[in-house]
C-alpha cells in the first residue's frame, strides 16, 4: 500500500533533499511583542473607561485631574468668559455620566427584580436571599446617585470639588502666563 501510495503521489522520502539550517531559522515564528496586537488601555472618548459602569462611573469622572485640565486650558485662552463655559462643560458632562448610571442602574434593579421573582417561585431561597442583598447594596448606590445629582444642582459637594480643582489649575496657568511673559522682563 505504502508504494502505490509513492507511486501515485511521486515522492519518496529519500527522494526530498534536506533543509538547510538557515532556511528552517527564517521558517521559525518570531518572537512578537504582545503590544503590537493587544491595546491595553482601553479607549475612552467621554472622559471615563468605558467599561466603567454604575456609580463608580461618576466617582472615576470626580477624581479626573480638573486642576491640570485648567492649567491647560489657561494657555489655551486665559480668559474668564472661557473658564466659565468650562466650568458649564465639566458640569454638563457630570450630568451625561450621571443620566448614563441612572438608565444603567434601573435596568439592572429590573433584572434583579425579575430574577427574585422567577428564583422565588423556584424555591431557590438561598439565591433569592443573595439577589435580595444585592438589591439592597444596589438601592444604596442609587440614593448615593441622587445626593450626587442634588450636589451638583445645588454647586457644592463632589461637583464642588472638581469645579474648585479647575478653577485652581485655570488660575496657575494664568499666573503662569505673566510670570513667563511679564516678569522675566528687565526694565
């Protein structure tokens, strides 16, 4: 059988010259750095990871570097009408994340209110009792959600500090300008 099979296919291993070592290294899989096809930061166009979700979205956008994004913003135009439409903008977009954590935390209160009744009827008491705790932790969030909202209605709280942060870094950049363009000048 094996030669009507090197018969029919014309080969016959010692008919096949060998590989000389040189081909077989360029034959060989290089070593490829794991950054060419992995990204590990993961992109973000509204300020925030967007696998962030819940309250934890606002709580990453509140510790965001307000102070440097004035400083920078001051070089950009240091001038007061500029600063106070940012101070809208960072406000606006604390509403965005905000709208964004409240459709996402109603969903997840329906599902969990779905999977508490359809366990229940089940008989799955343990469960029931562990989506009830989460329910529990979950309506937390969502009170904390609404002191955050009420917060940056009212101007002070969280949104209070990431305003004061910008406006601090706005000022540096300012007082950064007249030191560079004014000060180092001899009279």
């Amino acid at each position: 059988m094996t030669a009507l099979f090197k018969n029919i296919f014309g080969r016959n291993d010692a008919s096949i010259p060998p590989v000389p070592e040189s081909v077989k290294e360029d034959r060989s899989v290089k070593d490829i750095k794991e950054e060419v096809f992995i990204e590990k930061n993961p992109i973000s166009s509204d300020g925030y990871s967007s696998n962030t979700k819940g309250i934890l979205a606002i709580y990453h956008y509140l510790e965001g570097d307000f102070e440097t994004k004035g400083f920078n913003d001051a070089m950009v135009s240091p001038d007061e009408s500029y600063k106070r439409e940012n101070v809208q903008l960072i406000k606006y977009d604390l509403e965005i994340i905000i709208q964004k954590v409240r459709i996402y935390h109603d969903s997840l209160l329906k599902d969990l209110d779905f999977h508490i009744l359809s366990r229940s009827r089940a008989g799955l008491v343990d469960l029931v009792e562990e989506l009830k705790s989460r329910k529990t932790d979950l309506m937390e969030h969502i009170q904390k959600v609404n002191e955050i909202d009420t917060s940056l209605k009212s101007n002070n709280g969280y949104c209070e500090r990431a305003i004061l942060s910008y406006q601090r870094g706005f000022t540096k950049g300012m007082a950064s300008i007249t030191q560079a363009s004014l000060l180092t000048k001899s009279f």
